[in-house]
C-alpha cells in the first residue's frame, strides 16, 4: 500500500475530524488551561510573596536607608568633604543619584539667644526643609527655630544668637515630636525634640544651607560634629530580584568609598536593607517549599485529567482506530492522531491558562509583583507542562492500541481489581499522620524568629486528611454500588434507573467523587485557615493595642483636671492601670470605652453593669479567672465579679479586672500610676493632637505596628494557594462529570428513548437524572465540605504564628461558604442532568440501534 494512501489523509484531516466532539475538545482545552494555569501559578505566587514581603518591609524602613548608608562619629566638620565628594564621585558607576548629607552637632548647653542660654542642638539635612512646616519667615540663609523655643525665649525674626556671631533666625517652623514624619526616621534621636523646655535632646535649630551650618558651628565653638550621615533617595525595590540588585550595587559603592577614604578612617557604612532584603528571600523560599507538594499534587491531578481525556477519546474513536489498524498503522501512529485532533485544543488551553496566570496574580496571589525572572520561569514550566500533557495523551492512546491489538489484550478485569483493592486510603492516612505529628512538633514562633519556620510536611496536613476522605469515601461507594444490584425499587423506576445507571459506571463515579471530596474539601479547611490568619491578626492586635492607636498620657487628663484636646473629644477615652495584687485592674470610662475601644465580640452592654462600690464590694468585670485568683483591689475594697470574661482588651487573657472611674473618688483617681488614651483616630492624629495640646504622648503604638504581621501573612499566603487548588479541582470534578455523561451518551440515549417508548415520562427521565447525579455531588459535597471544615477547626490554631498572644486562631464561620458550595452543587447537577436528558430527545432510536 503506498505510504501517502495509507496515513496522510486522516491525519492531515484530524483537527476538523475532532469537532465532530465539542465537548472532547473543551473538556481537552480546559484541562491543559487549568494544569498550565496550577503550574505557572505556583511558581508566580511564590515570587509574589517575595515581592510583597519586599514591599512591607520597605514601607517599614526609612526611605532614604534602601541603598548605601555612611555614618561618621564624633568627627571634626573638616572631614565632611572627603566622604561627601567620595560618595557623588562613585554613586552615578553604582545606578545611585546625588546622596544626601547630613549633619548635626552634639547637644549645646548654654547657646545664647536674646540674653539667655538656651540647650540647643544646630543640624543640617540635604532638602529638610521641604520636610518642615514653616510658620513664619523664608528660606533666606539662616537659621530656622522651632516654635517652642522661639515663643518661649520670646524672639523675634532676624535675631543673631551667641551675641551677634551666629547667622540670624530666618523661620520658625513647627517642632517634630514622636513619631516624626517618616522621611525623618533615620535621623529622628537627633531631629526630633524631646521636651518642651530645656529638653534633654536638644532644641532643634535648622540651617537652612550647608554654608549657614558651617558659620554656626564655628561661632558656637564646636570642635566635632555628633553626626555626619550620608545616604541615597534610591527607589523601594518591588520585588526579591530588585532588592538583591540593589543590595548588591549599594554594597559595591559602599566598597568603593571604602577604598577612597583608606582605612585609617572611621567609617560606619552598609546597606541597612539587606536585613529586609534576607527576610523577604527566606519569606519567598517558605511559601515555595510550603506551596511545592500542592503544585506538584494539581499538575499530577491535571495529568489524570488528560490521560482520562485520551481514554474517552480512544473510546469515542474506537471504530475508526481500528479501521486504521487493519490498514496497517502502528499504535504511536494513532497516538500522533490523538494529538493531530486534541493537540491544538491542548495548545491553545495551555497558553490560555499560562496567560491567564499571569493576568490573574493580583486576584489569587499575595498583593506583591513577581520578579522577571519569575515570569519566565512560569512560562517554562508551564510549557514544560503542555509538553508533558501532549506525550501523555499520545501515551495513552498508544499502550491501549499495542495491548488490545498487538498483544491481544483488553484492559481493566483483573488489573483494575488490583487497583481497587490496594489500600489507597491508607497510604493518604500515614501521610496526613506524618503531617499532624510534625505539625503539633512545630515550635512557637519566638521574638528572634525574622521569618517564622515553616515545614512543608505540616503544610500538608489538610489536604492529606480530606484525600483519605475522599479514598474512603470512594470505597464506601464503590462497595455499595457493587451491592447495588440487590436494589428493587421498580415502584420507583426513576431511582432505580439512577442506581442501575451508577453501578453500571462505577471507575468513573469514584473518580468524580474522589475529585469532588479533595476539591470541597481543600476549598474549606484553605479557606478556613487563611481567613482564621486574617481575623487571628485583627483580634490579637486590637486586643493587644485596645483601639486603632493608644498613647501613655499625664495623670491630670486621667484625673479629669486636664480635658482631652478638642479632637479627641468623641473618639477617645482614658484608661487607667492598676497593678499590686497579682490582678490587672483597668479602670476605664463606661460611656467613651463602648465608642472609643476597640470591642471585638465583647457586650458593651456588661459595662452598664459597673458602677460605685456597693456592700459588696466594687463591682467588676473578671477576667481571664484562675483558680485562686484574689478579688482584692488596690487601695479599695475587693472586687465584686458581675461577670466573667476571657478576654478584655488591654488585659488580654491575662488574670485582671475591669472597674468603673466611678468606683473611685478624686483622692483615689490621684494615685492610679498609669494613665492611657485609647483613640479611634490614626497613631499620627492622636500624637498630633496630644503634641498641640503640650500633653506627654510615650509609648504611642498603634494597631497597624503593634504586631509583625509577616508571619501571619505567610501562613495566610500558603494556605491561599491551598484555595486556589481546591477550585481548579471543583472546576476538575465538574469537566469529570461532564466527561461522564459524554462518554455515556449514546448508551444513555439509548436507554432513555427506550423507557420514553415504554412509557416514561420526559419528567421522570429528568428526576431520574437528577437523583443520579445529586447523590453523587451530595455525597461529595457534605463529605468534602464536613472534613474541610473540621480540619481548619483542628489545625487553624496549630498554624497560628502567635500563640502566645490571646485570642487562638479559629477559622470564621462557614455559613457563606456551605451555602455557596450547595448552591454551585445544585446547579452542576441541573446542568448535567439537562445535558443527559438532551441527548435523549434529540437521538434516534433507529439509528442507536443500528449502530
């Protein structure tokens, strides 16, 4: 037979002979999409996590501390200009800009300003003075005064200090106090004023230009400068691969000035965000390994996915594969003809899912940009996939034509029995142990801990435990539906129908039902897990903190003597704190705690319940109880519990009491030790309006800063990408299902234009449908979505980063989640058994039965 006769035509015609089965070819598409998409996805999510670990820690640090850093100390003003024309001469070689001096003097006790020696401190920075807000005056060459020394030494613009030799007073601006603005937080010990009068930092007195700086340090006398500092406005890198580049060019400019200046001089320089830059890398490499096995687990499922394509394929081609088999083609001829028809839906799936991976980081990924070079590699291994998927599909369809047509042999009787009977579920069940031992085997994470550790084993845990759900739950079914032809239920032919329909297509039911448990499964416990992180971060920095920023504050605004600023009056409220008795004692405000703190799930109503002492003693709220614990307050009578509570803010779960104001009296008021304002308000409005007001304000935290949320975010992260996984696998489960019913087609139709002759009802024919695929959706649906969630109940607290802080990490209600997963579930089924009962009224039974 001539060569071109006997193969060119079918093959060269394959890509139109295969729309002659849509569906086989969506079903090919969307399966290369989501296994392209899985495995260009992890690899972009990983570096995404860098990139956002970059830019949290970038927003941390001070602007100007992202590349080179030069420090000198205690060094004569004659030094500056060596180390200043060392770094312009080097930075443009390096990729940095003009760096930026500065310059300040130590602390001078007696600068004389109008007859009066005042503690000063002279300072100069490259561009501060945009960075200030002047009240009055210019930019003239001078001196710019902050306004408490300039109103409390009574001046007026144009005064020269130390009698006439110091430049004259140009502007006043206004104070820095703590905390600063952020463009001063790598001068903020020598920028920031400390104290209104004589303050122990000094009185910051600005020069406007370098030669004003000079003139006054020569007429104050100083011999030496504090600190001379030179850095660099250098960009905030956005992801792992920038901030190595710039760590690496900082660290060669810094070894090239370094160089200039030799080595008898004393120099303080590095790159103070290399330290970022390692936290964002170790950051980036936990969610890789964490993320890896999952990765590898969703490729693997999509693998399967394609492998039950070519059998469906080979099933639905049957006749014409062995017609060309009697023409003589081999079978990796007609595995080449598997790929000639499915291959371009393969191709065009995968480089959908690749695109689509990269279009969609920003909605599954974690909100950092992924690296160059990350992007490249997605794509290769994403093509590496597609690789794999085409060999694969040509595999298949080859051993199935070399054993049933060269060796004589039809797969499935008693191999398929050996698969069966292996204990699959087991296997699943050592490895979720090994996963549950390593995670209750993880160590808490301490203050030392840059980047909490991460094992990927434990990670694992979850979705081992919901596949042995799953395994188990295929056997229960498969043993049943084995069992099933002892069913008589003719009274109600369209059940029986379902079970018949069901037993007659086990393999492919367990493997819809294995797919269906993992997906809703992992949807749940990924879900439960990230959102517990999330809400585990909120509660423990609001418990922590009390309200969205506090401030330490004097005792007369605790007493009442002194009001609350005018801004803070209806978002603030002052706490006060009690110890001595083994018991914290919070006395707080009723009526401004309720609109002012932060609650949580706390009663405000049980505050209405505090109030002056009564005969039994004060009235108070308990908290965190102990056995044992004294009801005795200081300096009062003892506390009466109205309720106990397990947590408060401020106390925490700590053993303590909550009291009324009202249970003291003035006298009383007077010897509480420590006073706090709790504010609705931002940390820089609260320190804002307690500044103008002449208040202390230490301590100022807020819930923003209170915690380090990277570890939080990193747990939350990974486990995002678990979520990601269980809804490729639902999207899996249902192209399974809908595989099912297109392989079953024909022999559907068949049976179904039957039982319609035979009397049947269209509606029945559509319930009987229903039922066959709603006991299977059901069953995978309540097993799936009940050991998900169970799992993130057990393991959400395992993976809390912070456990030593109250509340634990518990996953959210799953309400929503149930009543969506039933919802998708619901109409799934509708869709399939449509498309089932569809194929019944548009069939012929005269031409099903000849065929």
């Amino acid at each position: 037979m001539p060569r071109a006769h006997r193969g060119a035509s079918p093959w060269r015609k394959a890509p139109r002979a295969a729309w002659s089965s849509p569906l086989t070819l969506l079903v090919a598409g969307v399966t290369a999409l989501l296994s392209c998409f899985l495995a260009g996805a992890a690899v972009l999510h990983a570096s995404a996590a860098g990139g956002a670990t970059v830019s949290a820690q970038a927003e941390t640090s001070c602007p100007d501390l992202y590349g080179p850093s030069f420090t000198q100390r205690d060094v004569s003003p004659a030094a500056m200009p060596a180390l200043l024309d060392s770094a312009r001469r080097h930075a443009p070689a390096h990729g940095f800009g003009a760096p930026r001096a500065s310059m300040y003097t130590p602390d001078l006790p007696d600068v004389e300003f109008g007859g009066t020696a005042y503690k000063t401190r002279l300072g100069y920075t490259d561009g501060g003075l945009d960075q200030l807000t002047l009240f009055d005056g210019s930019r003239a060459p001078g001196l710019w005064m902050g306004g408490d020394l300039f109103s409390q030494a009574g001046l007026g613009l144009g005064v020269r200090g130390e009698r006439g030799q110091l430049p004259p007073v140009v502007g006043v601006y206004e104070d820095l106090v703590n905390p600063a603005p952020r463009w001063w937080c790598s001068q903020q010990a020598l920028a920031v004023q400390q104290r209104k009068v004589d303050p122990a930092g000094g009185a910051i007195v600005f020069a406007t230009d370098r030669a004003s700086f000079d003139t006054a340090v020569a007429a104050a006398g100083v011999g030496q400068l504090e600190s001379v500092r030179v850095t660099f406005d250098a960009p905030a890198p956005a992801t792992v691969a920038e901030a190595e580049d710039q760590v690496r060019r900082a660290d060669e400019l810094v070894a090239a000035v370094r160089a200039d200046l030799g080595p008898g001089v004393r120099l303080d320089a590095g790159v103070p965000f290399s330290v970022s830059h390692e936290i964002a890398r170790m950051a980036q490499e936990n969610v890789r390994d964490s993320i890896l096995p999952l990765a590898a687990l969703s490729v693997l499922v999509g693998l399967g996915g394609i492998g039950t394509v070519g059998l469906q394929w080979y099933q639905r081609r049957y006749r014409h594969i062995r017609l060309h088999v009697t023409r003589g083609a081999g079978p990796l001829a007609l595995g080449g003809l598997a790929v000639a028809e499915l291959g371009s839906a393969l191709l065009l799936g995968g480089a959908t899912g690749t695109g689509l991976a990269h279009a969609l980081l920003g909605v599954y990924g974690p909100p950092g940009a992924a690296s160059t070079p990350a992007k490249w590699l997605s794509v290769a291994v994403a093509a590496g996939v597609l690789v794999l998927s085409v060999a694969l599909l040509a595999g298949v369809v080859s051993i199935r034509v070399h054993r049933e047509f060269q060796l004589g042999r039809v797969t499935g009787g008693r191999g398929r029995q050996v698969l069966f009977w292996l204990p699959w579920e087991l296997g699943a069940a050592v490895l979720a142990l090994l996963g549950w031992l390593r995670l209750t085997e993880r160590p808490p994470l301490t203050a030392t801990d840059p980047v909490p550790p991460i094992d990927p084993i434990a990670l694992t845990y979850p979705v081992f435990v919901v596949l042995t759900a799953g395994l188990v739950a295929a056997r229960l079914g498969w043993l049943l539906l084995a069992a099933s032809h002892r069913a008589r239920f003719w009274s109600r032919p369209a059940l029986q129908m379902a079970i018949r329909r069901l037993a007659g297509a086990r393999a492919p039911v367990t493997g819809v039902l294995v797919i269906g448990v993992l997906a809703l499964g992992t949807l749940a416990a990924g879900n439960g897990i990230a959102d517990g992180q999330r809400n585990a971060l909120e509660t423990k920095s609001g418990m922590f903190v009390g309200a969205n920023s506090r401030a330490d504050t004097e005792s007369p605004v605790g007493t009442g003597e002194v009001p609350l600023p005018e801004a803070l009056r209806g978002n603030s409220t002052v706490v006060g704190e009690l110890t001595g008795t083994g018991s914290v004692v919070l006395v707080v405000d009723p009526a401004s705690f309720t609109g002012s703190a932060w609650l949580g799930d706390f009663d405000p109503a049980l505050l209405d319940k505090l109030g002056a002492p009564g005969p039994d003693g004060v009235p108070a709220l308990r908290v965190g109880h102990r056995p044992g614990q004294k009801t005795a307050l200081p300096g009062l009578p003892d506390a009466h519990p109205v309720a106990d509570l397990a947590l408060f803010p401020i106390i925490g779960g700590k053993p303590g009491y909550v009291i009324s104001r009202a249970a003291l009296s003035p006298a009383q008021l007077t010897t509480v030790p420590k006073w706090t304002v709790l504010s609705e308000l931002p940390l820089s409005g609260l320190v804002g309006a307690l500044a103008a007001a002449d208040l202390a304000h230490p301590n100022a935290v807020s819930r923003d800063a209170a915690l380090d949320s990277l570890p939080f975010f990193l747990v939350e992260w990974t486990f995002s990408f678990v979520v990601l996984l269980g809804g490729v696998l639902g999207v899996v489960a249902v192209l399974a299902l809908l595989v099912a019913v297109e392989v079953r087609r024909r022999q559907n139709a068949l049976a179904g234009a039957l039982v319609l002759r035979m009397g049947m009802r269209p509606r029945a024919l559509l319930r009987s449908h229903l039922i066959e695929h709603g006991a299977l959706a059901g069953m995978a649906l309540v097993t799936g979505v009940a050991c998900g969630v169970a799992v993130a109940a057990i393991s959400a607290p395992r993976f809390d980063p912070a456990r030593w802080l109250a509340p634990r990490s518990v996953p959210p209600d799953p309400t929503l989640f149930v009543l969506g997963a039933t919802t998708a579930a619901v109409l799934v089924v509708a869709m399939a058994g449509w498309l089932a009962v569809r194929s019944v009224r548009t069939a012929r039974t005269a031409e099903l039965l000849r065929a």
